[in-house]
DNA sequence: TATGAATGAGCTTTCATTCAT
DNA sequence: TATGAATGAAAGCTCATTCAT
C-alpha cells in the first residue's frame, strides 16, 4: 500500500471519528506511520487533502452503483437493483458514508468540487429521465427526483449504522417504500 | 434581545456560513457585539455554546411541527399539513436546516444531547404509529419509518435550498411522494 | 467575622494551597463568600491584598515572639524561651508559615514592605546583640547572626510540617542546637 | 548551545526575577531566541518546564556538593568542606539557589518530583549518619539533622546574597556556626 | 521522495478589574 | 458598602506548514 493511500484511508479513519477541525495533521500523520512533511508531498495542503478524499470518496460510490444488474426488461426491477446496489455500498463502507454525508454539505469543499462530482450521478439522472419519459415514473424535475430517491438510500444508511439490525427483508421493504415514492 | 440570544444567533450564521472549525469566537463576539468574556459567562465553552445552539434549534423544529392543522378526521391530509409544516419550517429557516443537517451526524455534538432531542420527534411517531395499527400506512417498525419520512423533508429542503424553485404545486407533489412513500 | 478577615483569611487558604498564580481573584471572592467587587472595595488590587496579608501575617509573628518569657536571669533560657515561642508559633499556623516562606522572598512583595516589617526582627536583634556584647554570643555581625538563628527555626518548623512527629524531647533539642550553634 | 538548554537558562534567569505567573512563554521564547512552539516540543507545557528545571537545578547543587575534598582522615575538616562546598555552589549560583528556596516548597511542583529529588541529599545523609554513629554529632534522628544543617547553609548564602559581603573568615565563622550545631 | 524539528500566527480561554445597580 | 455581569487584554497552547537534511 502506498504513502498516498495510507494518507487518505487514515484520513477518513481519523476525520469521521473526530471532525475536520479536530484532526492535526500531526495526528494523521502518527496514523498513517508516514513524516508530516510527507502528506504535503502528496496533498498540497489539509484542504486539498479532504478534497482529494471527497473525491475518491465520490467515485467509490460512482462505481459501486455501476455494480447493479441493469438489464432494461423490468424497470422496477432495475430501479430497485440501483437503489440496493447504492445502498450496499453505504452500508458496507460505514465510515465513506458518513464522511460524505458529513462533507457533502460543508463550507470545507469547493462549490467547484462538488459539481465536478456529479458527474457520478449522471447514468442515474438518465435511468430516472428514462423512467419519466417512459411513464413509468412521475413527471417530476428529474434532478428533483433523483435527490428525493438518493435521500431515500440515504436515510435507510443512516438506520443501517444506527444498528437498527435490517434484514433482507426490511431491505426489499424500503427499497419498495423508494418505488412506491417515485412511480407514477 | 438579551445577550445569550444575541450569541446564539452569530453563531448561527458564521457557523453555517464558514463550519465550525473556521469560526473562531473572536468572530462570534464580534458578530454578536459583546466582549470574548461574555461568551464564557452563558457558555462554559465552544464546545457547549454548539450544543446549546442544537439544543434550541431541534426544539423549535418541534415546535413547527405542532402547528401542522390535524383534526383526524383525513389521515392523507393530515399527513400531509404535517409534512408540509416541517419542509416550511426548513424553508423558512435556511441556517437552522443547514445547521441541523451538518450537526446532526457530526461528533461535535455528544450522543446524549443527539439522544435526548429524539423526544421532538415522538408526536410524529405516535401519528406514524397510529397510521399503522389503523393499517393507513406499510408495517414497517415505527421508528425506521419516520427515519424515512423525515429523509424525504429533508431532501425536499435541500432542493428548495439549492435554489431550484419550487412552486407550491411541486411542494404538493413531493408530500405526495412522500404519501405514497408510505403509504400501505 | 468583618468581610476584610474573610477575604484575608481565603486568600491564605487558598494561595497557600495552589499558590498566587492559581488562585483567581474570583476564587477567593467565592471562598470567602463577598461578591468580586467586595474584594476591591477593601483592597486596591490582587498585589496589595496579597501584600496586606504579607503584613499581618508577619505581625502575627512578631506578637509570637512577644510572648516569649525573657526575665534576663539566665540568657541561654531566655534565647531557648524566644526560640521556642517562634517555632511554636509556626508549627501551630501552618498555612501563615508557609506563606511568609514562601512569599518572603518573592517578587510579589515589594522590597519597601519587606523592609517595613524587619520591624518586627528588631526586639530578638536587640536581644541577640546584647548577648554577643556580654559575650554569651560569637561576635558575628548581628543581622547575620539574627538571620542564621531565624534560619534554625525555620528549618525546625519544615521539619514539624512535613509531619516528622516532633516530641517535646527533640525540640528541645533543636533549641540546644540553635543555642550550640550560636553561643560563643 | 542546544535549543533545550536555552530555554532552560532563560527560564531560570526570568523566573527568578519575575516569579512564575509573571513570566509568560512569549517573554521565555523571546529570551531564548527560539519560536513560542518550540518551547513546546521539548516541554509539554508551563508546569513541566518548571518541574525540568527544579530537576536540573537539584541534579546541579547535588554534582557540586560532591567535590568536596572529604578524605576520611578528619570529620570535622570534611563536614566543613561539604558545607564550604555546598555555600559556594550556592554563592556562585544566585539564579539557581533563589529559585529551588522559592519553588522547593511550592505548589508548582509535584510531590513525586520533590521525593525524587531528594536522592540527591543521600550522601550527605550518610555521612552524617556515619558522624551520628561514631560520637562526632549529636544523636537526633538523621534526616533531622541533615533538614537543620541544609538550613544553615540556606540561611548563610541568603545573607550573601542580600549583598552583605562576606569574608572568608566570616565564612568559615559561619561553617563553625554549622560545626558547633551539630556536634555532639 | 521522505523526514521531523522548528516556526509563529492565531486559536480558546482566563481573570483582574470596572461600574451600573 | 455590596453586588456580579460584563469587559477585553493577555495568557497558554495548538497546529498547518516549511525546509535543511
């Protein structure tokens, strides 16, 4: 594993546990066995430090979604695969999630950033036009609906770490509340 | 406006506008015209003055909340006014939503202050739970479904936040969502 | 108790126990059970409360030595008698002792009032001088003498509060030793 | 001159004129020509760069009072030697000999601290045991004895250093002062 | 690339003192 | 006299960042 990586997944470990402002760099530093000079050869600054976790935080999320069986045969059945896919990957990697709910909405990333970001969202954005267009979904804005349905995924994370156990069930039960939400 | 109000309320602002860590309480002091000192006599630290500042501003959500018109006699509509009245509250007060929202997961704020304003949401979970038993809404465990409820106001201010106008005809349109979201 | 005694008497408790710099004014004024203001209406500021106590404390010690019973029968007695009456004194005011030696060389007490109360040395300088001049004392410098015999009971009395238990036996054996140490 | 000995030195020298609450870092730093954070990278705070400086100060009149020239053959020549030795150290060190009578018996320093200092008196302890032991000195309990004779040095460099000049013969006037003390 | 001692601006917090009551 | 909320200068300390090695 390389300096760069220790960095960041020290990074992560430390500033969800802590907050941005109560992680020193020295303390990421210890954790990451690595001199502090060294985390500003490979991060400018701690700014672009966290950006650069924002990042790769976002992307991780990007590709997880692209792990849903899309087959375009049964709409439903797709829409449910994405949001269980996106779920998964939020209640897998606990600490990614909380730092991106934690970050997403912070003065600590650049406007700039977060749009760049987006772009993880566009397949999305198109399944749900798709779905409007096809009148499978209602015909609500289609970046509307898709921050509506996300926060549907988001809010079944946050149950998910609150320990409130979820059984598959419960999983196919809230993915359905997240259909039932969207269609038309 | 006695001091303790006049503190709380440059809180507010700087902190959702620069995050906590870039506040410092010269800044606060400042904003709120009152010496460094006078801080520490309402607060006994920085820490405390953000609990505090979360303390009185779930409560007021809780108070928006009850202003919601329920007479019983139409659980959709009823339903609905209490949606409604809490994305209003969320409208209406951009800096206490955002604030919640980045406060509400972060580890500045102690387990026991998050536990303890848990208590503003328990009119909500009585509804909830009523619509349940009285088979208006899907069975699933009361305090999940309100977890998913409430995600679907806070999407909803987020969207209104993010300056994408909503007209009161979409508002309708996403407490519908939010209805048939939940709805058996 | 006037509120004059109170403040005095919490000052000593308390920079006795945690010393000058650790003892906030407002600690005291809470000791002593006044308002912070009361404080101030009695004594000018931090520095000539703690030099008032400086004087009375050293007062105390002077009205000590008083008691001693000095017939000028037997000079050795008389010397034991004053040497005795000053441990006496410091062994039963613990905190009082404590702060003379702790303060008596401090920079907080300006030279003018510790030259002010080397008043209260002058009976036992007298006493010393008229011994070495009836040859009952080493002809040394009498202030030097004076010093070097203060410093046997000074010892004595750090000794008696680190809790050595201290018979009657063995302070008259100090006093033997400071009458050794002295006479001609 | 290494950075931590720098700010050992200018803390002595500032200590002892200001005491320890009027000395801030920033004058210490300024004094030792080095950065207010470097202070702190080889002193964790105030209160343990006080605590280094009692140890070193101890560890200091403890090497002196070694070399004395005791040779066995005369215990009083030796016990004056040591006391000789240890007055000089005391003379030559004004700085150091102020600041352990001022911090010996004050609260900034930790119990511990003072306890594990005191190894440095166990040879004088010894020798005085030994004296003790062999008929040359009084019968009183050791570290009595060794608490009174330390006083009387105390007392002599104090004279010395209120500027009363002090001969030689008055010196060793004084060390026979010790010697007449003690003996038996 | 990697190190980590050194820097010093700027932070949170304290506390002597004031003053309207 | 007595009060104690308010003040704000100044303290101790932290920590992002640099740079000689």
């Amino acid at each position: 594993m390389n300096k760069r990586e220790l960095i960041l997944e020290a990074t992560l470990d430390l500033i969800t546990e802590h907050g941005f402002h109560a992680t020193p760099m020295s303390m990421i530093s210890k954790k990451a066995k690595v001199a502090a000079g060294t985390i500003y050869h490979h991060f400018e600054n701690k700014e672009i430090l966290l950006e650069a976790l924002y990042t790769e935080s976002k992307g991780k999320m990007g590709r997880a979604m692209q792990l849903a069986t899309v087959n375009g045969e049964n709409y439903e059945a797709d829409y449910k695969s994405i949001w269980i896919s996106l779920f998964i990957f939020y209640a897998d990697n606990s600490k990614t999630f909380q730092f991106l709910e934690q970050y997403a909405q912070s003065p600590f990333i650049r406007k700039e950033t977060k749009e760049e970001q987006r772009k993880h969202y566009q397949p999305i954005i198109d399944f749900l036009g798709q779905g409007i267009r096809k009148g499978y979904l209602k015909s609500i804005d289609v970046e509307i609906l898709t921050e509506m349905v996300h926060g549907t995924v988001v809010s079944a994370a946050k149950i998910f770490h609150q320990q409130k156990e979820l059984s598959k069930i419960a999983i196919n039960e809230l993915a359905q509340f997240a259909w039932q939400a969207a269609k038309a």
